[in-house]
C-alpha cells in the first residue's frame, strides 16, 4: 500500500514539475510577442554593419526594425558591482520588442546620434544597483565609465535560463564602443501582421543572403520556432521525469503483489473454513477481488492526494509553475488499480481451488 | 424410529488413498443408515479411516465408489460447487478447533454461512443474533475469537452451525480442544439440541463422548461395525484398557 501510494504520488508531482515548467516557458515565449522575428548574425568573419541592418526595413509587411550588438559590462553604483548584460540599440527597441518603461524614458534617436554616455536598466539592474530608490538622473560606472541613468524597464521575467530583467540598455553608438565592435548581432523585426510572418522571414532571408552570401553565417527565427524547440526540450524532460516516477509506480506494484500473495497464503485456512461452510469457487474469488479493489484503489486516492498535496507545496516552496496532468493522475490510478486486481485474483484463484480439507488443515 | 425416514443412507461406499506409492484403502465397504433425530457417534482411533469417513459424510470429498444419499439426493456425482451447496445447507459443521475466522467478532462468523445463501444483511443479522441466543452467547456477539474462551468460541462453532436451520449437525471432536468441564457443557448443548430434535453426527475417539449419543458405530481399519453398544458394553467391562487412543 505504501508503495503504491508512493509510487502515484511521485509520477504525479513529477509530470506536474515538468509540465509546468513547459508551461512557463510557453508563457514567457508567448510574451516576448508572436509578430517578432529574430535575425542572427553568427558568422565570424562576416561583417553586417547597421547600414546593413537597415535594408531589412526595405523588406514589405515590416513595421520596425531594432539592431542590437551585445556584450557583458561590470555596471557599479556607489559599492555595488554586478556583471549585466549590455544592449546597445536604437529608440525602436523598445516598440519592437514590446517592452514597458517603469520609469524615466528610453533611448531617444538623438543619444545614438551623439554616442551619448546614457543607460536604461533592467528592473533587476535597477534593484541590484539602487535597491528600492528611484535610479533615474543617478549615474552609474560602466566598465569604468561614468553613465547617466535614464530610464527603468519594468520587469519582462526570465526565458530559457536568461533573464530579461538583468540588463543594461545603452545607445547603439555607445554600445558598439562597449562591444568594441560595429557588427551588429541580432536585429529583431516586428511585421505589420502576425498571419503574415513566414513569408516576411523568407524575404528577409533573401535580403540577409544577397548583404552576407553565405547561407550559413546569419539566420531568422520566430518566437514560434524558438517556443517549439523549448517546449520539445521540456516534454522530453516531463517524460524523462515521468518515466524515473513510472519505475516507483512499478516498484509499488511489486509491493502490492507481495502483500497479496502474503495474505492470501496466510488465508489459506480461512479460505478451507469458508468453503466448508458453503462458499463456492466464485465467493472466494469474489471475496479477494474486492479486497483487492479496495486496497489498491485506496492506495492510489491517497497517491493522488498526496501528490498533488506536495505538488501545491513544490509551487509554493519554489514558486515554480506546476501543471496537473489529469491523463496521468487517472492511468497511475489506473495503474495501481490494475496490479492490485491482478495480482490479488491470480493467487485467490489459486487458492480456490484447494481442496476444503486441505485448506482447513493448514496451519 | 422405523418410521421415520432415513436422512442418511450410505452403501458400499469405498475411498482409497495413494501415500507415498502405496495405495490403502481408507474406507471399505462401507454401509450406514442415519435416521432424522438421531443422535449417533462414530467412534474410532486415529488412522481408522474416521475422519475420511467425517468427510465423505460432511460433502468435503467424494468417495470413489458407493452410494450416498442425503435427504434423498445424491452425493457421489455432483460437481464441487453442488457440494458447496449441499454443505451450506444441509450440514453444520463443528470441528474441534473452532475454526472461527479472527478478525470476524462473534455474529459475523456466525453469519457466514447465510452470507454463502445471499441473504440479505438484515435478515441474516437477526438469524445469527438468534442462534447465539440458542447457545446462551447473545451478550458476546460483538467479540472476536481471541476475546472468548475456548467453550465460547465452541459455543460460537455451534451457533453457526446451527443459523441456516440445516438438517444434519456435523461435529468432528467438539470438544477435543476443551477442559472436562467446558466438554460437559458442550455435550450438554449438544444433547438438548437432540432433544429438538436436530440430527446430530458425533465423530470422536473419546468413549465417554461417544456414550452421549443413543447410538454408537465403531470404525477400525477402514470398516465400519454396528455393533457399537456392544463393544461398548465390554469396554466399560474392561475399563481403561480398551479405550481407543
């Protein structure tokens, strides 16, 4: 009984970890917008300049276009240093990619012009770096440098491991400095409409093969295509999960079944007894059905209950997402259920098979 | 007593037993008539084929050849689960260790034999609560085995026997897991329950139980003597000395 109800619980709590975490992960690419494609520079020895860039913007159904090139900068505030993710981009990032200032203002056209020594941070930036004061008008050191904070993102979560919230915004201009690079790495692209987004990404294709010529050196994705691969590596670690559980649940039904050939060679005389006073083959048999039933369906409830019980702790303790999965709650029940039905039956069957007399000597 | 019908014929009945490549014939011949009312002892050592012959009579094994009639049905030929049924309702059995089942208190185990006949609850819980009013153990019914001395559970046995009203009472060494005293109760119950006219088969090595019945077989070897008040008679002659171990 322990062990099945160890075994439910624990497939149970683990589907519900790992289906949750796919969950989250949708969410959070579903955030990021479903009408923004991403272009990749990956090519090292390929150069794509932001005049480059800009021809993407020729390319029909496009409503924005924001080049970025990024890098890791030490940002330190009074005492306080942290390493962050460094942005440089153009007044256009902000609509591209959806974003929301919390406070201050964002990149205007005029601070890339003037390579100005500005940054917007990221609310985790800004909490690291200030803790709850307002950051906007202080300066901070950028890799030694001093610069004017601006502006405070509001908070956009973390995807894929990488937050969003620990960053650090800087004019294109300016950024490329800090790179030490004028390539520009990712542009992101917002088109006009949403149903339209594939053939968009085939003519940027074309626009991106006719700036570098090698196929291999640049590539453009959807949050689709970027959700898809992330949901695929989160169902197979839901399955990778559910199937160490699936082996508990196993390992309980081995339990279920030594408890049944126990009582039931234990009862052998109980079972001579009933027999001579009347029971048929069929009442025994009858009689340990149901007992089995019971014991193994109770056992499984309380699997049920208990996992989702430690589940609900799990979400509460982590504040992770979690998914109840009602597909496998009902086939571990199902599961528990039927190993107890079996391997109840197939022993009781045995013995009633015995002889009264038999069965009654047996002590 | 000539009149009264027979509730047990048996004839020629034989039984034969393979042990260890040897075959010995447990039952030869063997041939008795028991009427309703009657109180009867079959009395035998160990080994005399006694107890086959309790179970040929109590449907718990078939013989291999022979006639057995009880209540004018035929025994020989019929599948186990007819005999499962012959067992529920025409025999109630009493055997010298209890067997009462132990997590079931006193009335559940007494109930057992009508849950077999699809009783319903109601009923069969008035049924069993009346019976052990019979053996004067009404005020026990709620106890399990192991709160009840060994006359009550014995008192318990013959309550179930008793509570689905079958013909025949079957009872296999009542009382040789008891004290003399609890024996005599025992006996006692057994005695009036005669009187009520209940049929009662009483197998024993014991003469001084055997002597309760008005009726006495003798068992040796495999064959059955009539003679039983006679070689009763000597053996009280003869005292302790021909008391069958």
């Amino acid at each position: 009984m322990l062990g099945i109800i160890i075994g439910v619980s624990s497939v149970i709590v683990m589907v519900a970890i790992g289906q949750g975490s796919t969950k989250d992960v949708q969410d959070q690419m579903g955030s990021l917008g479903t009408n923004v494609l991403t272009v990749s520079v990956t090519g090292s020895d390929v150069t794509f300049k932001e005049e480059d860039a800009e021809q993407i913007k020729d390319v029909n159904g496009i409503e924005g276009i924001a080049p970025t090139v990024s890098g890791r900068i030490t940002a330190k505030s009074g005492k306080t240093t942290t390493q962050v993710s460094m942005i440089g981009t153009t007044s256009s990032y902000l609509d591209v990619r959806d974003l929301q200032l919390q406070s201050g203002r964002f990149i205007a056209d005029l601070d890339h012009e003037n390579h100005s020594k500005i940054a917007v941070l990221g609310s985790d930036t800004a909490q690291t770096l200030f803790g709850l004061g307002d950051p906007v008008g202080e300066s901070i050191k950028v890799n030694g440098t001093s610069y004017k904070v601006v502006g405070v993102l509001e908070s956009v979560g973390s995807s894929l491991g990488t937050s969003g919230d620990s960053t650090i915004i800087v004019p294109l201009s300016t950024g490329q400095r800090l790179a030490s690079t004028t390539n520009i790495g990712t542009t992101y692209v917002k088109v006009e409409n949403e149903d339209t987004i594939n053939f968009v990404s085939s003519r940027i294709e074309s626009t991106m093969y006719s700036i570098i010529g090698d196929a291999d050196s640049y590539s453009v994705s959807s949050q689709k295509d970027l959700m898809e691969t992330a949901s695929s590596v989160n169902e197979t670690m839901t399955l990778m999960l559910g199937g160490s559980a699936a082996i508990s649940l196993i390992v309980g039904g081995i339990g279920i079944m030594n408890i049944m050939l126990v009582s039931v060679s234990e009862r052998t005389k109980e079972i001579g007894i009933r027999k001579a006073i009347g029971a048929k083959r069929k009442n025994i048999l009858l009689q340990f059905l149901i007992e089995a039933i019971v014991l193994s369906s109770s056992g499984g409830i309380i699997g049920v209950g208990i996992g989702v019980v430690s589940a609900q702790i799990y979400t509460v303790v982590t504040g992770a997402t979690i998914a109840y999965s009602i597909p496998v709650m009902l086939l571990s029940f199902g599961f528990s259920l039927l190993v107890g039905v079996v391997f109840g039956v197939f022993p009781a069957n045995k013995a009633s098979k015995l002889d009264p007399i038999q069965a009654l000597r047996y002590e | 007593m000539g009149m009264v019908e027979p509730i047990i014929q048996i004839r020629n009945m034989e039984k034969m037993y393979e042990l260890g490549g040897e075959t010995v014939m447990a039952l030869k011949s063997v041939s008795l008539e028991i009427k309703k009312g009657d109180f009867i002892s079959i009395i035998g050592p160990s080994g005399s084929g006694k107890s086959t012959f309790m179970n040929m009579i109590g449907c718990l094994d078939r013989p291999d050849s022979g006639e057995y009639l009880l209540d004018n049905e035929e025994i020989g030929k019929m599948k186990s689960s007819q005999l499962a049924t012959i067992r529920n309702e025409k025999i109630g059995f009493i055997f010298q260790n209890f067997n009462m089942i132990p997590k079931l208190t006193a009335v559940e185990n007494v109930e057992l034999p009508l849950i077999y006949r699809g009783m319903k609850a109601v009923e069969r819980r008035k049924m069993a609560l009346a019976s052990l009013e019979k053996v004067g153990l009404a005020g026990r019914a709620n106890h399990l085995p192991s709160q009840l001395s060994g006359g009550q559970q014995q008192r318990v046995a013959i309550a179930r026997a008793l509570a689905g009203h079958p013909p025949i009472l079957l009872a296999d060494e009542p009382t040789g897991a008891l004290d003399s005293k609890t024996s005599k109760e025992i006996l006692a119950i057994m005695n009036s329950l005669n009187e009520q006219g209940h049929t009662i088969i009483l197998i024993t090595h014991d003469l001084d139980v055997a002597k309760q019945a008005s009726r006495v077989v003798r068992i040796h070897d495999g064959q059955l003597y009539e003679n039983g008040g006679e070689w009763f008679a000597d053996a009280q002659n003869g005292a302790e000395k021909h008391q069958i171990k």
